[in-house]
C-alpha cells in the first residue's frame, strides 16, 4: 500500500474522533463503525419497513463523480442523499469537460468553487479519493465509492450491516471470500471491516492467478480449494471476476472456473446449513455465481442493494453531523 493510501487513515477522523471523509475501512474504529451500523438501523428498521427519510441534509448539495461505471453505488448514493433532503448533482464524465483535457484535480476544484458539501467519488485509480480528500482539505466531504482495486468502504460497510442482520455476533462467524480477491476493492475493504468487528475466521478462496497479494499481513486464510474454504461458512460472499482489470490471462476457461469456484447448489454443500450468501453486484450470471443461487432462498444480494441506501444515509448524516 502506497503512502497515499495510508494517509487515508490519517484523513477521515476529525481530531474529535468524528467522520470527516469516508475513504477507507481500514484504520477505521471499531465504535464508529457500529455507529454507522446502527444509524443505518435507524433508517432502515428492519420487519420490512419503508426507508425514513429526514431533512438532516436540507440545503446542502450532495454530487456524484463516478469515473468508472455504476448501477448500485451511484444510483444508491443518489436515493441516500435525497431521502436526507439534500440537493444532489450527477456530473456525467463523457459529457463534461473532462473530455476536452480537462484533468481531475481542476475537475474537482471546479466544484469545490460551487460550494458543494459533499463528492461522491468513483475513480479507477488506487488512492485517487484519498489525493482528492488532501486536496480540497476540510472545505468538502469526500466519499469514495470505489477507488481501483483498493477501497470500496460503504459497500464494506453495508455487507457488515446484512450481516448483522442475520447473524448478530460477529465474533462467532466464518466468512469466506471467494473469486476474483486480486482485483477486488470489495474484499480489501470487507476483509479490514470484519477483522475490526471481529470476525476470528475470514478465509480468502481463489485460484492462484486471482489470489489476494499480502494475505499472511492481513492474518486471513487462503485457500485454493472451494470445498475446504467454505466448510463449514456462516457466509459465502463471491466476487465478480473483473475482466475489465485484467491486463494478462488469468482464468484460462470460464467453464473451468464457473465448475471449480461458480457457487452452484452443488458446489455450495459444504458451507453451513443456514449460510447466507452474499455478492456485492453485478454479477456475472453462470460464471462466479448462478442466478438460482444469486437469488435463491439463501441469498441476501438484493437485501444488500437496499441496505445499501440506509448505510450511505447514515455515513452523510454523521459526516454532516461532525461538520456542524
Ligand atoms: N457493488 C457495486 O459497486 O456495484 P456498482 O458497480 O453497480 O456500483
């Protein structure tokens, strides 16, 4: 990890322990974490009931940057903002000035100058919203919805709240994340989650080419075989496989990997009976997972959509909190 990325630590907490930015879940606090969990709770009571909406960002302006595509994180990011009576901007990259030269500092100090409260960031590049966040200071929140390959926090943070939704105490859970890991800013950020809500079991299941770089400092379990990393899992949370980040081969056949590590009905015996299965989106149907499993009786992938509104709700409303 760059020296970038490890200011993302230093940045997100005022001197008063509160959320400035939200860049990262790695050195985030345990503490603040629950209470992002249980402010999500707040906006999301559970039995089924409808989102909570509230007037806690009346008259600030939220503004969506995504440089990479999104259905769920922009989209949900947008409802969050919305339901908190915020007025929300979506700056779409192939029609603004970016495609005349513009670069994506003078982007971003561009609205910094219109006084918006708020950037949600999508960037391809590791550490890019951190550089953002030391550039525009204290004046504006940044809030990385995914940043390459290393940190997508609110998606972090909304698995942990489905989680908790079905299995209380995470220090009784096995976790296993399985697919794609070398690639996936998903499961750097689960796996910092979960080790600071402590989870004692995350195991980490991959083939080879796809496995987590630095695993034995993340104190995670690896495993090659689907059988062995699942046995026995409260959790299953599989990956997409990220063609668009490969720059060499990886997966020699899709078939072979769909057979070795796609969770099919079959391929899932092993992990526990009540085991719910997870997917952050999208998916590549009959590749990483099968659709009758994506959305079988197991599954909690579309819960983990809806969650994902009132966990972005809770992370605005804290931040805005700090910030008064
Ligand atoms: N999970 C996720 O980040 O999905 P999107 O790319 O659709 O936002």
């Amino acid at each position: 990890m760059s020296n970038n990325m490890n200011k993302a630590v230093d940045i997100q907490i005022n001197p008063r322990g509160q959320l400035q930015h939200l860049l990262s879940t790695e050195g985030l606090p345990r503490e603040l974490i629950i209470e992002i969990l249980d402010r999500a709770e707040d906006f999301l009571p559970a039995g089924g009931r409808r989102i909570q909406s509230s007037g806690l960002l009346s008259g600030r302006t939220v503004m969506n940057l995504f440089f990479e595509p999104s259905t769920r994180t922009r989209t949900t990011f947008e409802l969050a903002a919305k339901r908190l009576s915020a007025d929300v901007l979506n700056l779409f990259m192939e029609s603004s000035s970016r495609t005349k030269g513009e670069t994506d500092l003078d982007t971003l100090l561009t609205l910094q100058a219109m006084h918006v409260d708020m950037l949600v960031i999508r960037h391809p590049d590791n550490g890019a919203t951190t550089e953002f966040a030391q550039a525009v200071g204290e004046d504006v929140a940044i809030l990385n919805a995914g940043d390459g390959s290393n940190a997508h926090p609110t998606q972090a943070l909304l698995d942990a709240f489905t989680i908790r939704r079905h299995k209380p105490d995470f220090t009784q859970l096995k976790v296993a994340i399985v697919g794609d890991v070398l690639h996936s800013r998903v499961a750097h950020s689960n796996i910092h989650a979960l080790k600071t809500l402590g989870v004692p079991d995350i195991r980490i299941v991959a083939p080879p080419a796809l496995m987590l770089e630095g695993a034995d400092t993340l104190g995670v379990q690896t495993y090659h075989d689907l059988a062995t990393g699942i046995k026995d899992a409260d959790v299953v949370m599989t990956l997409r496989l990220q063609h668009e980040r490969m720059h060499e081969q990886r997966v020699t056949s899709l078939q072979d990997y769909h057979r070795d590590y796609g969770l099919t009905r079959s391929n899932l015996a092993p992990a526990a009976d009540d085991a719910i299965i997870m997917h952050p989106g999208p998916i590549n149907r009959g590749v990483e997972i099968d659709p009758e499993v994506a959305y079988g009786e197991r599954a909690v992938v579309l819960e983990q959509v809806t969650n994902g509104i009132a966990v972005r709700m809770a992370v605005m409303a804290m931040i805005v909190a700090a910030r008064d």
